[in-house]
C-alpha cells in the first residue's frame, strides 16, 4: 500500500471489507472494481480503487473465520459487502452468520450482496425477500461478480448508505 503521494503530501484513504464465506466471488468481485488487486494469499485479496489523486479507497477481501484481526481492522472500516453465492445454500447459511457477527460489533453500513454470477435468477428479483435480519444499516442486493457495472452499483449503494447516515 502506497499512503504518500509522489509530492511528499499524505493520500487519505477509504477501507471496505468485502467478506463471505469460504468460495465465495471475493476475487472475481474486487477484479470488477478494481484497477490494482494483489492477492497475498489463499485468504486475503487487496484491491486498490483511486477515486482522486489524494483518495484511495482500499478493499479487503477477506473469508469469514479465517483469523482476520476483526478487532484491530473492523471499527475503522467504511463499510461491508456480505458476498455470497445465491445458488448455495450453505454459502448463504454461512452469510447469515457474517451478517449477525457485523451487525452486532460494528455501526458501519453494510450490503449484503447475493452473487448470480452469469446464471439467470430463476424467480424475479421483486418476489424475493431473503430471511436474514436487516437492519436500517443494511441493504440486501444481487449483483453478478464479474461484471464492472453491477459491482459498482453494489459499492455506490454502500457509499450512499454513509452519506445517509450523516444527515
């Protein structure tokens, strides 16, 4: 991570953690948004997003229950995506869970964002309502992973969500 800019100023930063379970489309996700991804390992992905030449907003792509520092990292954090894959019914068993760990430890916004990946919804997205607790800090979405547009709409709703709570 580069903090310091090329003329000696300091870069503010922006931290969101994408977060599932296991498997879920962390990589392909953070490859659609951002322009620089580094994976350090198995479990950690980094993504770079320059917003401005003095914002950079860093995302973390992070498997639940991993041994992520929840408790150095979690409080600074913007925000949270909850990705899970919406085919999978222990992926969203496991979503669930991240769910209840965030809402309970943090205030931060968060979307919880069911991956389609290139498969068709097989019932309109309208009729659904997915049984996990929302909270007014929280959004649940569909998006598909691997494309720019739809990931984008995922972070811009979580972005809003910070706004709204400023107001």
């Amino acid at each position: 991570m580069q903090p310091l800019l090329e003329a000696g100023g300091i870069q503010r930063v922006g931290e969101i953690v994408i977060v599932g379970p296991p498997g879920a489309a962390k990589q392909p996700f953070l490859s659609a948004l951002c322009p620089q991804v580094e994976i350090t390992n198995q479990d950690i992905i980094l993504g770079y997003l320059p917003i401005h030449d003095e914002l950079m907003l860093y995302c973390y792509g992070i498997s639940y229950g991993q041994g992520f520092a929840w408790d150095l990292v979690g409080r600074k954090m913007l925000g949270y995506i909850v990705i899970f894959d919406w085919f999978d019914d222990t992926a969203f068993a496991g979503s669930k869970e991240i769910v209840e760990f965030t809402a309970s430890y943090f205030s931060a916004p968060f979307i919880i964002a069911a991956d389609l990946s290139d498969r068709p919804l097989p019932i309109p997205e309208s009729a659904v309502r997915p049984p996990i607790g929302l909270s007014t800090m929280s959004k649940f979405m569909f998006c598909r992973s691997s494309k720019p547009a739809s990931v984008r709409k995922v972070v811009i709703t979580l972005l809003d969500m910070l706004i709204e709570k400023l107001e």
